[in-house]
C-alpha cells in the first residue's frame, strides 16, 4: 500500500487510461527537476571503477533537499577515403558517473528507472558461487555477464503522447497510474504538485515493455467506467454532495486494492538524502502475477515521496525466477529441478529457453535434449 495518496477520477484516450494520484499534504522539503540529454547520444553509466553498462538515457532527476575531442561511437562498419575530408558518422557518447551520484551537499543526480533495472540486470549477475561440473568455464569465471534486455520508449507506444497531451491535471496532483489496454504499466509519483507540472511530458521519455507495446497497438480503445449516482437518494444539494464523495470513495478504493501492490518483493536502499531514503526493489517473479521492478524514494515514517515503476515482461519474469531460485540452491540443478517440481533435463530445457543454455556444458544441454525428443 502507498501511504499518503489517493486516487481521482481515471481519464481515457484510446487504449490509454490514467488514473491521477493526489496528495492532500504535499511534501515541501524534498523536490524533483528534470535534466534532459541529448537524445542523439548513448551513456556509458559507471557503475564502478570496473563495471559498466551502455544504455539510451533520454533525461536524469534531480532530486534537491532544504569537434571538441568528445567520445563517439561509429555507425557500424565504415570504408572512408582517407584522401576525402569528414569524419565517420557517428553518434555521441557521454558518460554518466554512477546511477545516484551526489552534486553536492542537499542535491542528487540520478537517472530514472536505470536503479531498478540496474537491480534486475544484477540479479545472480556472478553465476554459480560453486564450479559443479555441469557449468562451463565461462559460467563460473564471467557468469551472466553481459546480459541485455530490451524495451519501448513511451515515444513508441501508440496514443500515449496524445492522451499526456489532453490528460487534465488536477490542482493537487504528485502522480499518476498508466494503464495501457487496461493492463497496469507504470506508476510515477514525486512529491510536489508543481514537480508533476513539470514532470508529466518525461513520461513519453521513460521506457515501457514489449508487452504493453504491443497492447497498445492491437487494442485501440478501452471503455470509459462511470460509477453511477443514486438518483433517489438525492433531494437536496447535501444529499448530492454525498452521493459525489460516495462515488469518489469507492473509487479511490478500487484503485488502491488493484494498483498499488506494486510495491512488492526484496528492497535495497541506494542512497541517503537527510530524512530521505532512495531504494530500488525487486518483485517476488511469480509468473502468476504481474511483476514490477523500480525505485521509490520514502521519509522516515515510509510515505512516498517518489516512485517509478517498470513492468516486466512474462519472459523477464521467468528468467528472473529461474535465477532467484538457481540462487536459493546454490546454482545445484538437482536441488533447483526439486524446487521447481521438474526433474534435472526439464530444468536444463527451461534454462536453454530462457536464453542461459550457453552456461551449461554442451554434452549436458544435448544429452537433455535427446531425452526431451525421445519423449515427444
């Protein structure tokens, strides 16, 4: 449950419906601003001095409490005459120091979302803490390194850009909930209304799953819900006025029970900021549920004063369960295909789909598959 919101009347435009999140007390002492990037260029985010990863970074928070000899990557292969003048074309790199980085005493720099993915990506990032012999070399020596997942800018994804456009903002507004075919996408929420203003356009920047994408795409249109008024309990301007808040309430409770579970799983704090705290969490990858990654910003008593979710694909959830539960085991097939209900060649066949078969021995992967076709 987030602590400190309430929802308001859900707004449509095609197969987008957002639902506004308001504050009756906005927080004053903790405050967010955009800085944007130059969409032409990649980032290579720092990690630490010997971890990197190489991503699209359309914009950072700031969050703030009381022909120069640039880098450049080449567009693919290139043949130049080197008697012509000009340069390869190129897209501009930058590098970004760490995913939270201090700018000094009462400001914080970091770059949304890519907590939470940095958090997803780093699950079991090392492989097997133990050589068993049905590893390879490479498993134990590099583990998942390097893993890539994929996703949509909101850019992309269809109608959103007209529905934040026409999307009316309340007064009192510090966030919203996005749904795309009715399907929950993301939540974001900040802790002034003013930091919504200004805040509300970086929506069409952040990035969003193949999955919702697609939802997008192939349904057009989802029904606008009207909560009908008791008509026969109203006689005078009070009783309507009851009938309003009566519709209001159960509104805002039908969205607290259906969205706000987001907030779900195993959460590490990142990084200190006086009375606040920002922390990325991880789902508990049940493939029966919908699984958010993200981050979140609370004050010491656990409202939220900041959050931004990310839906993971069905894919991303079975990869991610998988290695939560090779973890749990110690990376032991015999153990983890017990786990799972499933004997060790299910195991080996479900690792090999999930895209991790090049960890395991290659006699161990064929042998699993034979078995697998004697049995079809």
């Amino acid at each position: 449950m987030i602590t400190g919101l309430r929802a308001g009347p859900a707004q449509t435009w095609g197969a987008v419906r957002l639902v506004p999140l308001l504050r009756d007390e906005p927080i004053a002492d903790l405050r967010l601003h955009a800085r944007l990037h130059d969409e032409d260029e990649l980032s290579i985010v720092e990690l630490s001095a010997k971890e990197s990863y190489i991503a699209y970074v359309p914009h950072a928070f700031v969050a703030t409490w009381t022909p120069d000899g640039s880098p450049a990557a080449a567009y693919g292969t290139q043949l130049i005459d080197p008697r012509e003048p000009g340069l390869p074309r190129a897209i501009g790199l930058r590098f970004r120091r760490r995913l939270a980085r201090r700018e000094d005493r009462h400001r914080l720099r970091f770059l949304p979302l890519h907590l939470a993915l940095e958090g997803f990506l780093d699950l079991q990032f090392g492989g097997p803490p133990i050589a068993w012999q049905e590893w390879t070399h490479r498993a134990v020596t590099q583990g998942l390194s390097p893993r890539v997942e994929e996703a949509y800018a909101g850019a992309s994804i269809t109608g959103l850009d007209d529905a934040l456009r026409v999307f009316e903002i309340h007064p009192t507004q510090c966030g919203v909930v996005l749904h795309l075919a009715d399907a929950l996408a993301a939540v974001f929420v900040v802790p002034h209304p003013a930091d919504y203003r200004a805040l509300h356009p970086t929506l069409l920047r952040d990035f969003y799953g193949e999955l919702l994408y697609q939802y997008a795409s192939l349904f057009p249109e989802v029904p606008d819900f009207h909560q009908p008024i008791d008509a026969a309990a109203v006689s005078t301007v009070d009783d309507l006025q009851a009938e309003l808040d009566r519709v209001a309430a159960q509104w805002s409770a039908f969205h607290d029970d259906t969205m706000f579970t987001v907030v779900a799983g195993t959460s590490r704090p990142v990084h200190r900021m006086g009375r606040f705290t920002l922390s990325r969490f991880l789902p508990p990858f049940d493939p029966a549920l919908d699984n958010h990654i993200g981050e979140v910003i609370t004050d010491e008593r656990g409202t939220v004063a900041y959050l931004k979710t990310f839906r993971l694909s069905a894919a991303q959830v079975r990869r991610g369960h998988l290695l939560s539960r090779l973890a749990a085991t110690g990376w032991d097939l015999d153990a983890t295909a017990a786990a799972l209900g499933t004997d060790r060649p299910g195991l080996v066949l479900r690792l090999d789909r999930a895209g991790f078969g090049h960890l395991l021995r290659p006699d161990i992967l064929d042998a699993c598959r034979a078995a697998a076709r004697r049995r079809d």
